[in-house]
C-alpha cells in the first residue's frame, strides 16, 4: 500500500511540473514572436542609416570621425565586452555557451572591461572576479530601441574619454528556430574595411570623390550622427538576437522536460498498475486462504 501511495505522489509531482515546463514554452513561443515582429518593424529605418553612411563614405572622401581612432599610440589596449546573457537559466546550454564562448576570447580578465546584461553573466563573471562595470545593469528580457539607445550612447562617451580602447559585443545569433552559435562582433573603433562589409558597399573608397555630396553642416557632423544611430541598430539588433535566441532555447529544453515527464508518467502508470494489480491478487489470495481456514 505503501507502495502505490509513493508512485501516486511522485506521479502527482511530475504532473505538476509538466504544466509548468509546458507553460513556460508557450510563454517562450509568444516572447520569441512578439520580439522578432519588433526587429522586423525597425529594420527599414536601420537600413536607411546605412544607406546614407554609405553614401557619405563614397562620396565625401575620407572621413575624419573621432569613431575610427584606433589609438595607434597606445601598445597595450584596453578591451571591452558588450556581453549579453540571459536573466534566468532553464534555456538549455544558453547561458553556458555565450559566458564561454567570451572567456576563450578573453586573454587577461585584468584587462578587460566586461558590460554585462544579464543576470546570469553578471553574477557570473562578477564571481569569477572579472572587471565588471556594475552600474551598466540592464534586464534583456525586454528589448527596445530606447535602451539599446542608452548603452549606444554610454558606450561612445566611455570610448571617447579613452576609458577603453577598442569595443565589442558578444550576443547569441539565431541560426534557425534549433540552432544558435555565440559570436562577437566588433564595435569600436570603426574600420572601413568592416564598415564597407556591413553597409554592403562593392566599390573602392576614394579619399578624393570627383563627385561630392553636400551635408549640412559638413559630412563628419552627420556622420557621426549617423555612427550614433549606427551603432544603435547593432545593439538593438543583437539584444534581440540574443533574446529570441534564448526563448528558442527555453522553447526546447522545456519541449524536452514536458516529453521526458510524459515517459515519466508512462512508466509511473505502468507501475502503479502492476503495484495495483499485485495488490488485488495477494487480497484475493488472502480472501481465498480465509475461507479455506473456515472449512
């Protein structure tokens, strides 16, 4: 008896977390839509910031921008991560593969600076006793425009006071609705070689353009400008990236946890009938050895 009152509990326990593990993938489901149909919203506009970068880059000549200072004179660099984690775990190797993922790429962690959104990355390397800039604490489980605008905006301050001398960010890329690699993108400064790959720009940059546009008040105010705006739609691409990338992660691992409490189940019922079973025959053995005694 003792035992069935055991497999009826644990039964009733795993029916339990199979309606969360359930819920929290519906919930995934609908976060992972709702944040790529924003992307998709603000796509257009990025695309036409590049555009008119690309355009001034061809043909304004050489742009003096405070934005592409590689900071020749200096032989050791400060380096700067931009890492985005998630806020909570059960999302599968997630969080593992990203926090990874940044320490193989970190040589020195005295001589990183680590922004850190997320709580998982930054308890993490917090832990670990990386160089966390603290007070940059931003949840990622709701992407905007405003906040990437923030981070855009306290990134190029920092970058300009030469707090550090090079920049990137480090995000999870969404593949395909099953498959997401970690990858580090660089920030600042900008290069022209990257610039042209990124605006998708095929013809050689020349320094002195026969046909010159003209922006007010010059081309390097709009440009920098527009590096602002530039750098906003990264990070904001990346912070949904990264958010939708780990909504498809949960999205499996709680399709998993809901399919192996079914099997769980399964076999739970497959003992309690047996347990069940055993029961019934050994009262009627007993009901049979009475009666017999009786005689």
């Amino acid at each position: 008896m003792a035992h069935i009152n055991e497999i009826k509990l644990r039964m009733k326990s795993i029916k339990e977390t199979r309606q969360i593990t359930r819920a929290m993938k519906f919930i995934s489901a609908a976060k992972l839509k709702r944040a790529r149909n924003q992307l998709e919203h603000t796509i257009p506009y990025f695309e036409k910031v590049k555009s008119i970068m690309a355009d001034i880059l061809l043909h304004s000549g050489k742009v003096d921008s405070i934005f592409f200072d590689v900071r020749a004179e200096r032989e050791c660099k400060k380096k700067a991560f931009l890492v985005i984690t998630g806020d909570k775990g059960f999302a599968g190797g997630y969080n593992h593969n990203i926090i990874k993922f940044v320490e193989e790429h970190i040589e020195n962690k005295k001589d990183v600076l680590l922004f850190v959104a997320g709580n998982v990355g930054k308890y993490y390397f917090a832990k670990n006793q990386y160089d966390v800039y603290m007070e940059f604490d931003y949840p990622v489980q709701n992407p905007t425009i405003y906040r990437a605008r923030e981070i855009a905006e306290l990134i190029m301050k920092l970058f300009s006071e030469g707090v550090f001398d090079e920049m990137y960010i480090a995000f999870t890329n969404m593949l395909s609705s099953v498959n997401s690699k970690p990858e580090i993108m660089k920030l600042l400064p900008l290069d022209y070689n990257a610039l042209k790959q990124n605006l998708n720009i095929k013809e050689e940059l020349d320094e002195d353009p026969e046909d010159i546009l003209d922006y007010e008040p010059d081309p390097q105010t709009v440009f920098d400008l527009l590096v602002r705006k530039y750098l906003k739609g990264i990070i904001y691409g990346a912070f949904v990236e990264a958010f939708t990338s780990e909504q498809s992660a949960r999205m499996i691992a709680m399709d998993n946890a809901t399919s192996n409490a079914d099997e769980m189940l399964r076999k739970l019922e497959l003992a309690y009938n047996r347990a069940r079973q055993a029961k019934i025959t050994q009262e009627i053995s007993e009901i049979v050895g009475g009666a017999e005694v009786i005689r």
